[in-house]
C-alpha cells in the first residue's frame, strides 16, 4: 500500500512517481472519487440547490407587495370609470391544481352544471377585479393569477358572476357573500377600492324589516284581501336577498293580506307551511317545475283567487342566455350514477307562464328584482297571459340591479350618498361583524310604496271606485311613488319597468228607447178674463235616466210662452227608474197637435211621434 504523501514532499532524482492525495486525517483518498467531471459536477450542484429551496421555499418568491403591485400595473382599476370598483385579492397563494372559474353557468336552464374553471399549474396569488360592486350579478370583472415565485401571470378571465376555487366561494367572498357584501370585513384581501364607502359601526339596537300586521288608520275596507295571497321567492345563497324578503313580507301585511296568505321562500330546504296547520309541508324546491307545483299548492290549501309573485335573484343578459330569460335562486346537490354535482336554480317566464295557463280562472301579478329583469315583460307578453294583469321589474332588459350601497360613484366621479329611507342608512342597523342591512334598491321603494298605499284614503277611494283588483292599485301605486326610493333609479342608473293590462272597455250602453201616450183633460170653466183651455198630457217611456225632449206643434196661438202667443211648445225632463215621465201642456186651441219625443243617452237617441186631436165639440180625443 502506498504511502500518504503531503504536497511538500519532493520525488527522488529521475523518478516521475506522482504524490498520493490524502485528506485531513492522513488516510489516502482515491484519485477517481475526485475526478468527477462536468456532468457529475451539474447534478451535484443542482441537488445541492433543491435542498436549499426546500429548506427556504419563499426564499425566491415574490412579496404579497409586489405581487399587488403587479396586479395593478396589469389591471389598472384606477381608470376604470364604473362607480364602485374593488380589487380583491385571497390572503394567500392557492395551491397548484386548484380550479379556478367563474359560476356562470352554460345556460338557463334546470339542468344547467356550473362551469368547470381552469386548474392552475402553479401556486399563484389569485386576484378578481369587481368592476360593478354593489350591483347584482350578472356584471362584468376579471380573475387573474400570479406565479407566486416569478411574478409571470398564469391566468387573466373575464368573469360575469363571482368566481369560485374549487366550485367554493372564495375567502373574500365569504359565507353567504358577507364580506363581499361588506368589504370593511376583508381586510388585508383588498389590494384597490374606489367608490367603495367605509363605515364606522355602532351596536344596532333592532331590525326595522320585522313582519308586520295591517297599518293602523287603514282606509281599505277589512276583509278587502281575504282571498289574495303572495309567494315571495329569493336566492338562499346570498345573505342581502333575506332582507329584501323581509321587507317586502311585512310591507305585504302591513297592506292587509292576511298573514298566512304569504309564504318565503329562501332556500331548498325551506319547507313552507301551504296549509295554515303550523308544521312546514314537504316540498323540496330544486328547480323551475317545483316552483310551479308550489304556486299550485298555495292555491288549492288558501283558495286563491289572486296570486301575487316576488322574485329576488341574480340574471343572465341575451348574450350568455339568449333562449330565455331567468332569476338565478342559488344551486342544488344532483345526483346521478353515483356522481353528485352542483345545479342552478332558476325561475324563467316559462315557469310564470305555465302556471297562468294552468289557472285560467286566478289574476297574478309579477315583481322581479334581478339584473335584466326587463326581460321577464318581454317573453311574458301581457296580450298572451290575460290573467296576468301587472309586471313590474326593477331595470329594463340590458340593465343590472343594485344592492343598497351608502354611496356611489358616478362616472364623472362625484360621489353621491344614498339619502332615501332604506334601513341600511340607519346608524342603529350597522353592527360589528355583521353584512350592512339594507335591502335593493328597488325593493326598497316597492316597500316604500305598498306601506304607503293604505293610508293614502284618496288612493284607495280612488283605486274603489275605479273597480278591479285593488292589489293591482296597491302594486301600481307602489312602482309610482316609490321611485324616490330607489336611489339607483332616481340617479339614472336603472330603468325600472311596467307593464299592466289595460282597463276593460265597458261595454256600449244599450240603445236608448221611446214611445208616447197622451191625454186631454178639460178645465171647468176658463180662467176670469181668458178662453178656457185644456191640459195636453204626454207620457214618454224610455230609457231610465236618460234625458228626454217633448216638442209639440198646434194650431196658431195654441201655446203661451213666456206671455207670448205660439202655435210651438217644448219641455225637457229626465225619465223616471220606473221608465217613464209625464209631461204636461196647457192649450188654448182646438185642432191636431203634433208630438214628439227625442230620449237621449249614452250618446245615443230614440224618438217616437204621434198626433193628439182637440176637436170643436170640447172634447179631447
């Protein structure tokens, strides 16, 4: 074996005998262990480097700074002239593989599937830019993903519903939407606001949307509604539509109907209670269909002869549902071959019109608050549906809808507050941790309206003797004078829509009628001074209250009139409820007298002629 040599040793004279490596402790080291050359070098140094990164995963990777940084120089908010934009932003990266997409579904449709999103390769920071906050979906924003290490974008959307990680609402949407709803409640998962108000919270002392019975002082008549009832039906998905229902259910009471008479209906497991009997009926609603089941269910168990129907939800514009109309009520489990999946629950004019022709023989009216709501009053023509006799929507079909908000931007960028007396102004309605209680904007000013109505004695008297449904002048009064409640609208930012059934013409009053009798009595004996005379008697038959004109024609000087001598005479009466009136003349001549009646009405006349002779032997005939 040979010997350790040190690098200081030289070799013997006239030998070439390389020195034998050696390491620290003297042992020798073999020469091929240290020629590893380039190819082992590279491995070695790229193992070397994975086991630093894994020590320090986030040695590399970009700052929750820089990387908002990068989502605003790529999405650049701030010149975005809508009134309320927010850039929202998950607290931390998602993981790689997580899908990420939007919940638009494919089409209006009961068995519409969510769509499955893009899965992201790598952990990225995940942004979404809400263009429209504070308005109803379906409203245009943007997704993107930023590689959490180089910073490269791997995923930029266009989104028209709220985005979903793994068919999950994401954390700065929140249960129920309550820190979407409330941005104040997201804190660090907001990169950019505009527009946006932040509020300082008190205690709240009690809601202001509790149900109530029928306002005191009511000029409607007790009993007026004993036969109308109301389904009120809103997504059970997102927290804010609750209030909406709230209200409208007690603005609903409050005008009269009797409170059994309206049913909630929020989510799939609300099992209202149709039969009054104090426990919830088992009606599971998944999709349209089950909708129109529960109207008829209503009917049957209350003996409806009036159906009001209220829809509170999210809509689809032409372009991402051109067949049809909808109002999204949130989703549903499906199962099918052992699979499970998400489905939409919608409400589409079809529905409405299915259960209008299903009874003939009850009136229905139709309030939506919904993005594109105008669309219901297009694909529900009122000249097809008679016994639909309103439809009232809150914007015109190429339109959102609107939450209440504290205040709005408006885009020449002056900031508007919201001075109307929806309850989310009120100080003692804000509380710590709790989504801003304020209803939509339309509903708001519908409530206003159908609160005011019965107090209103000239509305109602005005409404009674107009006849017809008196819900339908509640609901039309409502639209009118709520509009200086609903601040979207007021601003001229909706167009809230309605369409109502013309009056009934009222038929042509009959043709009038007329016919004549007559008689002549003899006076005894002639005024001192005069000529004696005789009483012409004509009885005219006709119309009852219609307006009638005698006119009799004699012999010269057969008439005074007004102390003028005259061979005409005329009179005008009104015909009696017994269909006749009596109409008489004083005659100072012998001969024939002409009569004749002209009976008016309506617009319409009849007349009738006969001729009366007073002859020479002082005898009438």
């Amino acid at each position: 074996m040979a010997d350790c040599q040190s690098s200081d040793m030289q070799p013997s004279a006239g030998l070439r005998k390389r020195a034998t490596p050696c390491d620290r402790r003297g042992r020798l080291v073999s020469r091929r262990s240290l020629d590893l050359g380039p190819t082992r070098c590279l491995l070695a140094l790229t193992a070397v480097l994975a086991i630093v990164t894994a020590i320090t995963p986030d040695a590399q990777a970009i700052s929750r700074k820089q990387a908002d940084a990068r989502a605003l120089s790529i999405l650049k908010p701030e010149k975005i002239d809508d009134a309320a934009v927010i850039l929202f932003r998950e607290r931390r990266p998602v993981r790689k593989g997580k899908r990420i997409g939007d919940a638009l579904p494919r089409a209006v449709a009961e068995s519409s599937k969510r769509r499955s999103g893009k899965r992201l390769k790598k952990t990225s920071w995940l942004y979404w830019l809400d263009r429209q906050w504070g308005a109803k979906f379906q409203h245009e924003g943007v997704l993107l993903a930023i590689h959490r290490r180089s910073g490269r974008v791997l995923l930029r959307k266009q989104t028209r519903w709220w985005p979903e990680v793994n068919g999950r609402l994401p954390g700065f949407v929140g249960k129920q939407f309550r820190r979407y709803a409330d941005p104040a409640r997201n804190g660090k998962r907001i990169a950019y606001s505009s527009g946006v108000p932040t509020r300082k919270r008190g205690r709240r002392s009690g809601g202001s949307t509790a149900p109530g019975d029928a306002a005191q002082g009511s000029a409607i008549p007790a009993g007026s509604f004993a036969r109308d009832c109301a389904l009120v039906i809103v997504n059970g998905e997102d927290e804010r539509f609750k209030y909406d229902a709230t209200g409208m259910v007690a603005a609903l009471r409050i005008l009269g109907l009797p409170r059994e008479n309206v049913v909630r209906v929020g989510t799939i497991d609300d099992f209202p209670d149709l039969d009054g009997d104090g426990s919830a009926d088992a009606t599971p609603v998944s999709h349209g269909r089950d909708y129109e089941q529960l109207v008829d269910k209503l009917i049957a168990a209350r003996d409806c002869n009036d159906v009001f129907i209220y829809l509170g939800g999210h809509g689809v514009s032409k372009e991402n549902s051109p067949k049809s109309a909808g109002v999204h009520l949130g989703s549903y489990s499906y199962t099918s071959g052992g699979k499970t999946s998400e489905r939409h629950r919608w409400v589409t004019p079809g529905n409405l019109t299915n259960v209008f022709k299903a009874h003939p023989d009850v009136t229905f009216k139709v309030k939506v608050d919904a993005c594109y709501s105008g669309r219901f009053i297009e694909e529900m023509p009122l000249a097809e549906n008679p016994n639909l006799l309103i439809a009232e929507t809150a914007s015109s079909a190429t339109e959102v809808s609107y939450f209440y908000t504290p205040v709005v931007k408006l885009p020449n960028g002056a900031t508007v507050k919201d001075d109307t007396n929806n309850p989310g102004n009120a100080d003692d309605n804000i509380r710590a941790r709790e989504t801003i209680v304020g209803r939509s904007t339309f509903t708001n000013g519908n409530v206003f309206g159908l609160t005011r109505f019965p107090v209103d004695s000239t509305a109602v008297n005005e409404a009674q003797a107009e006849g017809g449904s008196l819900l339908v002048a509640a609901l039309a009064y409502a639209f009118e004078r709520g509009f200086t409640q609903d601040f979207r609208a007021r601003i001229g930012m909706t167009h809230p829509q309605l369409a109502r059934q013309p009056k009934p013409e009222e038929p042509d009053p009959p043709a009038p009628t007329a016919a004549i009798s007559s008689t002549c009595h003899h006076h005894a004996g002639p005024p001192p001074g005069q000529p004696g005379y005789s009483t012409l008697r004509v009885v005219v038959s006709g119309t009852p209250g219609a307006s009638v004109t005698v006119n009799v024609s004699g012999p010269p000087n057969s008439f005074q009139v007004d102390d003028n001598w005259s061979d005409r005479a005329s009179r005008t009466a009104t015909i009696g409820e017994d269909g006749t009136v009596t109409v008489d003349f004083g005659i100072f001549s012998y001969g024939s007298y002409d009569i004749e009646a002209v009976v008016s009405s309506g617009g319409q006349q009849a007349s009738a002629q006969a001729t009366h002779v007073v002859d020479a032997s002082n005898t009438c005939s």
